[in-house]
C-alpha cells in the first residue's frame, strides 16, 4: 500500500471490497483540477452498493472505487483555472453534469440527463488518494472550518436542498420525519432559516435524544397506531393547530410518509427527500382536499453547496457534532461493517496520507 500511486476502495460484488491501486487522475481539461482526498463520509447509498449491489436501475456490473462525501486539498490545476490553487483546502461536490441538456440550461443541472455521479454505477467515486473534478465543483473552505467538516458539506448540500425545495421561511413550522445524518441536517438548515417549531420524528430514542439536543424545538416517536392518529397526536403535543406548514421525509419509509401528509395544515408543503421502496401506499384523498403542494428532492443543485459552506462558516450549522469518529483508509471495509449496524451518526474515512 505504501508505494501505491493511487490506491483506492473497490467495490467488485456483494460485501466483495479490494484496495486497489489505480491510475492517478490527469487533467483531460483546462479548467479541471485534482485533489488529494484527505476525508470521506460513508453514505446510506455507498453501504447500499456494498450490500445489495445496486440501487433500483444502477447495478454494479465491473469493480466501482466507492465514496462520495469528500474533501481535500488541491495538489495539481489546469492552465485555465481561475480561483483555486495548489494547496487550497475545498469541499468536493461529487456530480458532474454535462451542461448542454434542458435541465442543465434551465438550472437543474441536478436533474441532468447524463450525470457522472461518483459512486454511482458506471462512475468511480472519491474513495482514493486522487480524483479530478471541474474547478467550479470545488468549493475554498474558509480556514476555519476543518476538512473533516468540508466532508460533510456533501450531505449538508442534500438538506439545504430539501429545504429549499420546502420553501422553508421564518416563523414556519416543520416536521421533519427520520433522525438520520440528513433529517438531523434538515432540522439544523430549518432552523438557520428562522422555522420557530422544528419537530424531528423517528423511531429510535437515542436518535431522538440526539435531535433534541442538537437542533429541534421538541421529537417525537411514532405509536403502532394509524397514521391520522400520530398526527394529530403530534399536533396536540406540539402546539400546532390544523397542522404544521412544512413536513419533510428524509426517512423513506410508507407509515412517515403517510403521516407528514395528514399532519399538515391546508395548504401546506411536503416534500419527499429520503428514498424508500419504488411503489407505496400514499393518502392521496387527503393530499387533494388540503391541496398540499408536494415536491421530491434529488441531491443538490445551483448554490446549494455554496450556501451549505456559508451556513457552517457562520456557525449556523455545526456538522462537526455529527462526526462520530474517524478511521484510517485501510480500515475502509470494518467502518463499512460499523455504518450498516447502525454504529454512530457520521464516520468518516481519513485519507490514505492521513
């Protein structure tokens, strides 16, 4: 491993991993550069690949370098470069579209029709000492903020978004359904936006614990009952009349779903942001008479990223306290093992020069 050039976290099958050492990247563009990847966060969806082998249409059909939560420093720039530099320290958005489709030029860039998305089946993700993005995919950290934190901006950026999508604004209420790394980080950017009740639902007590001392105004877990009657339970316990105004799902799961719908108010928003089965069960009678306004939400998009470094940068967000602990790139596969039974809230992979 010591004398690897490029050594990387392969997945090649079903809880089938190899640290393998592979071409360092070259600057193909001017305008790209290349960073050596000193942290990485373990996503729901990198565990998925390593469990399942695919994620609905995305299967892994030749070995795939995993990882895409990442940050590092710039070690080499292309002659058009503008605004980094060797030795600048930046949080790395992992999704490069193509930039002439429809949704590109419209600004969805997120929703582009060929995205090359690290980790996801046929791209390499960031799970290496080296990878190249395009400069305006990397994001200067301020001196501030750690790398280990510039690792997190990634699902950070996915909770920005979501709240976005929410349309979130002062004095709003919100309920967001799912305590994980991305429910918690919806609760953190609802509150930086000035909601004045943020309710996180889950149905695990340690995770609940946590959300209350981190960023909500109260929790609340779910009975085996109907999920009319939750919500109006929530709504009892929580103060909120006929409903709440915003209610987010980062959980994925059909009971969340159908209770974010019947606990909001007329005229309120959900949105869809945790991925669950294909197909459910949905309350669609009481989405119409209320007519909610319901949108889904797909990683991140224009200033997501920027205002995900701006909001830790301020202090308005603290991601640092998400950070359970940090293993050495070898130890790759056992943080893997540790993700999957439900260990911590964010473990992060140091780099191979770390």
């Amino acid at each position: 491993m010591a004398t690897a050039q490029n050594l990387s976290f392969v997945l090649e099958g079903i809880h089938k991993v190899k640290f393998e050492d592979r071409p360092v990247p070259e600057l193909k563009n001017p305008h790209d550069v290349i960073i050596n990847v000193k942290y990485t966060g373990i996503c729901g969806s990198d565990v998925h690949y390593w469990e399942h082998g695919s994620i609905g249409s995305f299967v892994v059909k030749d070995p795939m370098v995993l990882g895409h939560e990442s940050a590092g420093i710039v070690s080499q720039v292309g002659s058009a470069v503008k605004t980094l530099k060797v030795g600048d320290r930046v949080a790395m958005e992992p999704g490069i579209s193509c930039r002439r489709c429809d949704p590109c030029k419209a600004g969805k860039y997120n929703l582009c029709e060929d995205m090359r998305f690290a980790a996801t089946p046929p791209y390499d993700g960031t799970l290496a000492k080296y990878y190249a993005l395009p400069e305006d995919f990397c994001y200067k950290l301020p001196e501030h903020i750690s790398l280990q934190e510039g690792a997190l901006m990634e699902p950070l950026s996915v909770a920005v978004h979501i709240v976005r999508q929410a349309g979130v604004s002062p004095g709003q209420t919100v309920v967001v359904f799912g305590a994980g790394p991305v429910g918690l980080l919806c609760c953190a950017v609802a509150t930086a936006f000035g909601a004045s009740k943020v309710i996180a639902v889950d149905i695990q007590q340690q995770r609940l614990d946590f959300a209350k001392s981190y960023a909500t105004t109260s929790t609340f877990m779910p009975s085996n009952v109907a999920a009319v009657e939750n919500a109006e339970r929530m709504k009892e316990e929580n103060g909120l009349g006929a409903g709440a105004d915003v209610a987010i799902d980062a959980s994925g799961a059909e009971p969340s779903v159908h209770t974010g719908i019947h606990v909001l108010r007329n005229g309120g928003t959900y949105v869809q942001g945790g991925m669950g089965r294909s197909e459910i069960l949905f309350p669609i009678m009481a989405a119409c008479s209320k007519e909610l306004t319901i949108k889904g939400s797909f990683r991140y998009g224009s200033g997501d990223y920027k205002l995900a470094v701006g909001l830790v940068s301020s202090g308005k967000v603290d991601v640092k306290r998400l950070i359970t602990g940090t293993v050495k790139f070898e130890q790759a596969e056992q943080a893997f093992i540790e993700v999957k039974a439900g260990k911590g809230i964010k473990t992060l992979i140091g780099g191979i020069d770390v």
